[in-house]
C-alpha cells in the first residue's frame, strides 16, 4: 500500500497533527518540558521535537536516528551555539573525562 497523503487538504492532515499533539501532552509532564526548554516556543516543541519522536516511530526508525534528527534542529535555532558559551566548562570536562576513560580511568577518577 503506498502511502499518498497530497490526496488530503492541509486543513484535513493539521486536524490529525493537532489532535495526536493534544493527546501527546497528556502523556508526560508537557508544562516541565515547556519550562526546561523555555528560550523555546510551544510550536518548536511541538514540531521539532514532539511530532519528530511520533513521526520517527511511525516509520520506524531508531531512536539515534530519532535524536540525531531533533538535536539538529536545536542547533539550526542558534541556542546551542548561545548555550555553548555558558557551558564552556562542562565541555572542556566532558573532553577530559571522555579521554581519561578511553585510556582506561576508572569513572570515579575520570570525575574528580
């Protein structure tokens, strides 16, 4: 069965997309995500992260490919390149960690 949906109007397939994100948002603490995210509108959420982990699975695909898919869409916002500045240390830790464990630190050290 092929899967043609130009035979729907816009107004017909924005009715599924609202309704599956109205019941999206029952399904979890959507306000906590709203306010974790908050530089964030409801409709990045919505679209970019919401109906990209629903669309994913539709079709199955993986969750890497899943988040490799929303993490570009932080990055095409700009935030990330903001964010990168306020995280400075925390990146330059994670690159100190990362190697001390690839050269066979035990985690405990590897965060001291």
């Amino acid at each position: 069965m092929e899967n043609d949906l130009d035979q729907f109007s816009d107004e017909e397939l924005n009715l599924v997309t609202d309704y599956l994100l109205k019941s999206a948002k029952t399904r979890f603490d959507y306000n906590a995500l709203k306010n974790e995210l908050e530089p964030f509108d409801e409709d990045f959420i919505d679209y970019n992260i919401l109906l990209e982990i629903i669309g994913g699975k539709t079709i199955d695909e993986s969750n890497q490919v899943i988040s490799a898919k929303i993490v570009s869409k932080f990055l095409m916002s700009g935030l990330m390149v903001e964010k990168e500045k306020e995280l400075a240390l925390e990146i330059i830790a994670s690159k100190i960690a990362m190697d001390s464990l690839q050269k066979g630190t035990h985690s405990t050290l590897a965060i001291q």
